[in-house]
C-alpha cells in the first residue's frame, strides 16, 4: 500500500471519518486491481 495512502488512512480513522475511509478504501481497491491487471499481461 503506497504511503500516502496509509498516512491519509490513518488521519481518517483517527477523526473517524468513515465517508473518508470509504473512499480510500475504493481507491485501494481500484489501485490493487489496476495494478494486478498491468502485471499479469
């Protein structure tokens, strides 16, 4: 997981953001399968 997103993770549970939290977590999963995606052809 790329840094900036832990950090911006972190920053959302701590202020318990979860609209926050859902998004990022969105972005992850958009990012893993990109990446998956780009690796295996």
């Amino acid at each position: 997981m790329p840094y900036w997103l832990r950090k911006q993770l972190r920053r959302a549970f701590i202020g318990k953001d979860s609209r926050q939290i859902r998004l990022l977590n969105d972005c992850w999963f958009l990012f893993q399968e990109r990446y998956e995606r780009r690796n295996f052809q």
